[in-house]
C-alpha cells in the first residue's frame, strides 16, 4: 500500500487515521502523524503538541523531541515525573542517570543524594559511600525489622 510521505505509516493506515498520505505530520503541531498514532493520548489531525496530557509538566512537543511517552508522566518508571527529571537535569528514559544502581527517583525522593553523582551502592564494601547512602541503607534496615544491634556484645546494648 505504500508510505507517500514516508512516516513510517502506508497509506492504507493514513486513510484509516483520517490523515494525509502526502503528509507525514498532517496537523502540522510538530510531530509526525505515525508518532502521534501509537500515542493514544495525541491526535494525529488535531494541532494539540502545547498539550500535556499527562500532567508532568512538559509539552508533548517537549516529549516527542525527547523520544518520551506524552501519555505517561514518568516515562522510564523512576518515581519521577517527566518534568521532575528535566528540572533535575536527569534523563527522562533513563531510571538510574548515574548509572550507580539507584533510581533516580530513589536518590532525590528517599536518599537526598544527587542523581546526576553516582554513590557507591550499599553492597559494594565501600561502607554506603556518598551523601547519605548509609543512613539511607541503616534506615533500610530498621525499616525491615532485622536486629540492626546484633553484632553488639551483650555488655555494649543499652
């Protein structure tokens, strides 16, 4: 059936979404008909990119230029919203910026680490390193209800 306008869309499909075959963004908002089409949330023959229509705070023309989904608030599943991580400076696909195996919403929202500086993980030997990772990892650990104390002798427990 052929792709005229070559956005990834046949022409068949473009008749069947009510937009133009000739045209790879038929509203002219910015982003391609065959983008807008696997978003639900986006209309493919409604200028609607200056639209948020997941609430995090960024535009769906913002979305599509970064590769984010503009119907999920928080794209890679961090516990941040799209917006949070650009105001953040962390990548919006990315759950673990810093690549130290926290989430980026773990670091800002529990940890109060910076997630664009990578902290040694709890299990590295390294004592918890950066920031507050080891106050972070012993609140873990009460929180668990496992005997934070048992390598105390019985003289040194209060």
């Amino acid at each position: 059936t052929g792709d005229l306008d070559g956005d990834s869309l046949s022409n068949l499909a473009e008749y069947n979404l009510g937009t133009r075959p000739d045209l790879s963004d038929t509203d002219a908002d910015g982003q391609d008909d065959w983008w807008e089409s696997i978003h639900p949330c986006v209309d493919p023959v409604v200028g609607d990119s200056m639209g948020d229509p997941d609430g995090d705070l960024l535009a769906s023309l913002i979305e599509y230029g970064l590769g984010a989904d503009p119907c999920d608030p928080d794209s890679d599943n961090d516990d941040l919203s799209d917006g949070e991580e650009i105001t953040a400076g962390t990548d919006p696909l990315d759950p673990d910026t810093d690549d130290d195996g926290f989430s980026d919403g773990r670091e800002v929202k529990l940890m109060s680490t910076d997630p664009l500086v990578a902290n040694a993980s709890a299990d590295d030997g390294s004592g918890g390193g950066g920031g507050s990772t080891g106050l972070w990892f012993l609140l873990m650990l009460l929180a668990s209800g496992l005997p934070v104390i048992r390598g105390l002798r019985k003289d040194q427990r209060s």
